[in-house]
C-alpha cells in the first residue's frame, strides 16, 4: 500500500537585518540621514555667512564713518584686531574667513580708509582690496615764503608735530604733495627741502651761458625776484630778462617785493608801500642795495628758476602793470614814461568808478620825471643809464 507524501517544513526566509548585507544597508541609511544633516548644516551656515557678508555692519561710534589706518606690511590678523577693535566689524574670524574665500587677503593695501557707518562685510573687504582709501594732500603755491609754507602745514589736522624753526628761504620746493595721517610736519618740510636741491640740481646743470647768475643760491634769489614780480606764467622770462639786463648793467633791480620782504619776512603786507618804506635800509631792498639780497624772498618754482637760468635775449629795462594781470615791457626810459603814464590813467579811471565819479570828468595824465622816485648816481650805472621804480601791485 502506498505511503502518503511527507510535507516539508518550508524554509524559513533570512532577516534583512541579519548577516553583512543588512549592516551595510543600516549603515548607508545612517550616512544618507547624516550627510543630509550636515548638508542642511552647511546650507544653514553659508546662508548666515552670506547674510553677514552682504548685511549692514555695526554702526559708527562718533559721526557717518570710522577713520582706520592699515599701516605698510600688516597681516589680515592684526588687521582684522583694528576693526575690530574701532567698532566696524562683528567678529574676526568671520572677516578672516571672508578675506582669505575672496582672495582679498593677497591684495589689502596700505592707507587710510573712511568706513561708513553700518558698512556691511563686503564693503569693507572690497575697500581693502581695491585701495579705496582716504588720500590727504598738501600744497606749496609757488612764491609763497617758508614761513607762509610753515602756517600752511601747521594748518593740516592730519599732520602732528611742531617745526622747530622756520626753514631757510628758498629751500623749500614749491609741489603738491601726499600726506599721512600722523605724519610729522619736521618731516614733510624734510621731503621739500630734498626735492628743491634734486630739483636745482637738475636745472643748474641745463642753464645758458647767458645768465648772469653765477651760483645755484643767487639763481634762487633772483628767481624769488621773479616769481614775485609776476602771476603770469608767460612773462616770467621777460621779467627775469629786465633783470639780466639791469645786473649787466650795473643798475639796481628796483623790485616792490623786495622792500616787502624786509618788512613782513615774506608775509603780505595788505597796503601799498610808504615812501619812507621804498628809502628804507634793509638788506632786501633792492631801491638801496646794489645787486641781489642775501636771501631768496620766497620759494621760487621751476618756471621761474628755468627762466633766470635761460633767460631770453632782450633789451628790455623797465615794465609796469597793464591793468588786465600783466605787464608791458619797455626798452628806454621814455618809452617807459609813457607806459606808465596808461598805467596811471588805469588807476585813476578805477578809482573814479569806485567812487561814483562819471569818467568824461577825468583829465588825461601824464608821465613825468616826477613818476620816478630816484635815479642812481652816475657811479653806480654806465653813463645814460636811469632807473625807475617799476610801479606794481603789492602781490
């Protein structure tokens, strides 16, 4: 008799949790769930990041702006403690991190920079970077004395120190020039005087066999002459021919400014000069001395220096005020006379508009002798020779 089939048990299916393959499977799911974790993370940080980055900053302690120096050669740490420390960032190491991501930390520059209140991190990273910073600048006018040049740097905020003295005449070089902020007056007055001898260097080894200068220091007090006597840049080598000419000749240069200095030391005097003033005895007066002053009585520019060096071939002796800014030059003295006398006829016809009086009232002027104050003695000049006094406008 057959026996019924024997049923088997069926077998039983492994665990998914069971053995290698159910370990890796939890541990992917483990690093899906944490990498998404830290990827959100991540997300979360750079959008913080860039919140700051681009946001407003801190707001300035005193005013619209924060004033920091970034000095030569200083590293983004030290930079980073500066702003910090004046208030125009959050945290350093953000703004560490931010140099260093934009390749700013490769770039920062030197100087002085102006930070606006609530600059955001950006803004500040970007000044760095760019030299976006304060620059301070100061002028020497041509002309002005080096006591005027001391009242001028005494006069910058952002320069520190005293002068201990007023610097020589002359030595200083008429220039534009950049500053810094806590930088020492003593030491830009060092920069001037380094630059006028560069400079007279230069333009002595280039001057003409024509002048009649013989020294770099009576090239400067002429020039001083020269730059005084005119404001018009395109007359300076006729003036600085009259005085060639008068050298040559023995006469006395008869120049207003040179009174002028005796008196203030190269300051304006603000009125016309006195008769006794013209008379008096000082060692610039050139209506008194013969020949050039001691001194310089300004710092005189290139220009002017460049036209006693070179002066142009003239026979002109004499020149007077136009009455538009310039002169008008003469070669004997009635020629003069009658330059003057048009000189004399502006100032009389301003005169009668200043004070309300028609002008078809005024009587036509005219030159006399008289016009001239003095003339040198037949000793001091070749004989036919005479001197007027040039008149000018103080300057």
């Amino acid at each position: 008799m057959a026996k019924a089939p024997t049923r088997r048990p069926a077998a039983k299916k492994p665990s998914r949790s069971n053995g290698p393959k159910g370990a890796r499977s939890s541990l992917g799911i483990g690093l899906l769930t944490a990498g998404g974790t830290l990827g959100l993370f991540l997300i979360a940080a750079l959008i913080a990041f860039w919140a700051v980055y681009w946001g407003p900053g801190p707001k300035a302690q005193n005013g619209e702006y924060t004033i920091v120096t970034v000095q030569n050669g200083t590293g983004v740490p030290a930079i980073a403690a500066t702003l910090k420390r004046e208030g125009v960032i959050r945290s350093t190491d953000l703004f560490k991190a931010a140099m260093s991501l934009s390749g700013a930390d490769r770039k920062v520059r030197a100087g002085e920079y102006e930070v606006p209140s609530g600059a955001s991190l950006s803004k500040i990273v970007h000044m760095l970077a760019n030299g976006k910073g304060v620059r301070h600048f100061v002028t020497l006018p041509e002309g002005r004395s080096s006591a005027q040049a001391v009242e001028i740097l005494m006069r910058q905020p952002v320069l520190v120190g005293e002068i201990t003295e007023v610097p020589e005449e002359g030595s200083l070089w008429p220039e534009t020039y950049e500053v810094t902020r806590g930088e020492t007056r003593q030491a830009v007055i060092a920069r001037m005087q380094r630059m006028a001898k560069q400079k007279m260097e230069v333009l002595w080894a280039e001057r003409s066999p024509s002048t009649v200068v013989r020294t770099p220091h009576e090239a400067l007090v002429l020039a001083s002459i020269v730059e005084k006597e005119t404001g018009v840049a395109s007359e300076r080598p006729q003036v600085a021919a009259v005085f060639s000419n008068r050298l040559r000749l023995g006469m006395r240069l008869e120049s207003d400014p040179t009174i002028i200095y005796g008196i203030t030391k190269g300051r304006p005097l603000g009125r016309g000069l006195k008769v006794s003033e013209i008379r008096a005895a000082t060692p610039w007066n050139t209506y008194v001395i013969n020949g050039l002053p001691p001194t310089p009585i300004a710092n005189p520019g290139e220009a002017s220096i460049r036209a006693v060096l070179n002066p142009p071939k003239s026979n002109y002796l004499f020149f007077v005020a136009d009455g538009t800014g310039g002169h008008v030059f003469a070669s004997t003295y009635q020629e003069h006379l009658l330059n003057v006398a048009r000189w004399r006829e502006v100032e009389r016809r301003r005169a009668a508009v200043a004070s309300g009086q028609p002008l078809e009232e005024l009587e036509p002027t005219q030159a006399t002798a008289a016009d001239a104050p003095r003339v040198l003695t037949p000793d001091q000049i070749p004989a036919g020779a005479q001197v007027i006094r040039v008149p000018e406008e103080t300057r």
